[in-house]
C-alpha cells in the first residue's frame, strides 16, 4: 500500500522553524513529491529541484517555512496587475529556492540560493498579516521566487491576511500539479502567471520544466477559481519572440481563456545564463501588442519600458482611455467601480470604489522576528 500525503499535516513548527509538508507519497523507500510536475523523488537527506523541500525521517520538510529573503511594499501594478485594485500597495515576499531552472532569471541571487538560513530573516504567518495590515497593504504578495515550492507557509500566510480583510495575491509559473493547485488556490485572491514562451522546446530548454502543465493551471484558474488572473510573457530575442509564436500563444489565450484576461509583454534584460542576449527592442513589444490586439484580447499591455501609451487599460467598447499608466503611476482613472466613466461598459477586473494612492513608491520592510517559533 502506498502512503499518501496530500494536505499538510496539522502539527507544531519543527525545532528549527520548518514544518511537515504535504503533497507526497511514499514509494519504494522514497519520498515522491506531489506538489509540482517534476515528482523528485528522494531517499531520506535528498532534497528536490527546487532545494527547499527535504525528505528529512522519511517526511516531507519545507526548509523555508517562516523564512522570508525580504519584505518590501510595492505598488500592486509592479506584480504586474493592472485590473487588481489599481494604485493600492502590496506587501511582496519570497524565500530561496525554485522548480524551475530559468537561464534568464533575473532573481537567480535568491532563487539559486543555497544559504537559506543565514540569507532569510525569520517572519510568522501572523507577524506578515499584522505588518501589512498596518502599513495600509490591501494585498500580501507571494513573489520573487515562485510561491509554489513553499506552498505551506503562502497558505498559513494568506489564512492569517485573510482574516484581517487582506487580500492575497500569487505571482508565480503556474508549475503546479493538479493534486495541489486546488488547495494551493484556494487562499489566492488574484495570480498572475508567468507564460514564458509557447513552445515545448523553449520550456525543456531554457527554463528545465514543460509547458502543458502551465496550460492547464492557466485553464483551471480561469473556468474552475474565483481567483483574477492576468498572465505576464517575458519576451526574449530570438527565443520566444517570433510573430508566428506570439500568434499562436494569444489565439490559445483567446480560445482557450477568453478575451478579458489581461496580457502583459514584458522587455528582457540580460542576466544570470543569458548575459549575452540583447535586451528586447521596444519595436518587438508592440509587434506582440498589435498581434494580441487582432488576436481578440481586449487588455494587452507592455511593460519593463518607458510606453504610456501601450500601457493604458482602454475601454473595449468606446476606446477611451480608463487607466492611463506613467511607469507605476497612474496620472488618469475614469472607472467607476467596474464601469467605464464615458460609455458605461463593465471592465473585467477587481476595481474599488476609488483609485488607490500608494503611486511608484518602493518601501522596503524589516519584520520583527518571533523566534524561537510557537
């Protein structure tokens, strides 16, 4: 018989402040790790892929939980969200680690960190939901590395932000398995997706992970969650940029997602394993808006670049602007709600009664450490 693990275990913190996983069966002697597609499995003292989930006794351990690499309030477009409660702040962050191997990581000085105890500062569930409740964050922000692999301590996170009114919010790859997406989601309010590329050689290639299991997670949240979902496209030269395959990923959006989910090009910059590769040429970033444009997508946005004009949210029925962007600022609002100011249509998105007024500003954030843990 085969044990299986699927909900983490309700038990007290480890001595060391990590905690029982979830999302594992035992075979052959090995843990399998069930949380992401790549399955790791480990013999006890192994840890995964991503390097922070330990088969330490023959239990699953998350080595992260309650360790963050930093605290910092970011505008919530920053993540990027632009139909999210625009203007309001988001208390962003992440922990060592990752499951996926992305050449081009531009937070690889964390991701790829294999220092997670004297790299992290020690933070509770409960300390990150007070902290942001009284800088005046309407979001926490699971980000900087992929949410995913400390899926533990995001969701004790996010119960704990839940409860003051808080909303959460994942930014990740969406490399997940179906077995935990569904609890993983649950305690989201809003994730942005990171669709690297759309083909299978550019997955297996650059980023050591596949593409269908990203699909999937991009269909399930879209017609089985109440979660918002925008989906973000780094555009690198002569790896994912091509007009033929930025065609082929916005018609799958629009068949396959609809026409309301905001898309958002972003510009490469050279970094990690990719020092060599030009940054994106602006000219590149509006080719793949125009071709998302008559594509059906009615929200297509660029972003890493200086372009007002490509980064106003229009009204898909009267073409007015709504949200004009100025960077992070935002310099016009004219939704009322969810409704547009001049012709009354509603706009797909999470829109408040009024325009947040935390603007560019970043505000990094020390917690106070509760140790040892309770």
């Amino acid at each position: 018989m085969v044990e299986r693990v699927v909900s983490p275990p309700n038990s007290p913190l480890l001595s060391d402040g990590s905690k029982l996983g979830g999302w594992y069966h035992v075979k052959n002697g090995r843990i399998v790790c069930d949380l992401c597609p790549r399955a790791c499995s480990l013999k006890p003292g192994d840890r995964g892929f991503c390097f922070v989930r330990e088969n330490i006794d023959g239990k699953m351990v998350l080595t992260t939980y309650g360790r963050s690499t930093g605290f910092c309030v970011d505008p919530i477009e920053k993540k990027p969200l632009n139909h999210f409660y625009p203007g309001t702040s988001a208390l962003s962050f992440g922990t060592a680690g990752c499951n996926l191997g992305c050449k081009f990581c531009q937070n690889w000085t964390t991701t790829k960190s294999r220092e997670v105890k004297t790299a992290s500062q020690y933070a509770t569930p409960e300390g990150i939901a007070s902290t942001a409740l009284e800088l005046g964050c309407q979001t926490v922000a699971y980000t900087y590395n992929d949410p995913v692999i400390w899926a533990e301590y995001a969701i004790d996170t996010a119960k704990q932000c839940s409860k003051l009114g808080i909303k959460n919010v994942a930014v990740t790859a969406g490399y997940i398995s179906a077995e935990a997406r569904g609890e993983f989601y649950e305690h989201m309010d809003a994730a942005n997706v990171d669709l690297k590329a759309f083909t299978e050689h550019f997955y297996s290639h650059l980023t050591l992970s596949h593409l269908q299991p990203v699909l999937d997670t991009l269909a399930w949240l879209k017609h089985e969650t109440s979660v918002w979902l925008e989906i973000t496209n780094l555009m690198i030269p002569e790896e994912n940029d091509s007009k033929q395959e930025v065609k082929q990923m916005c018609n799958w959006i629009f068949d396959n997602l609809g026409d309301d989910v905001p898309l958002h090009f972003t510009a490469f910059h050279p970094d990690f394993r990719m020092r060599d590769t030009p940054p994106t040429p602006p000219e590149t970033l509006i080719m793949a808006y125009e071709i998302a444009r008559e594509a059906g997508l009615k929200f297509v946005y660029t972003g890493n670049v200086d372009d007002v004009t490509h980064q106003c949210t229009y009204c898909p029925s009267c073409s007015e602007i709504l949200i004009e962007r100025r960077g992070y600022d935002i310099t016009r609002y004219h939704l009322r709600k969810n409704h547009c100011e001049f012709c009354g249509k509603r706009i797909a998105g999470c829109f408040g009664e009024q325009l947040g007024t935390w603007g560019s500003r970043r505000m990094p954030v020390e917690i106070e450490p509760q140790w040892p843990p309770k």
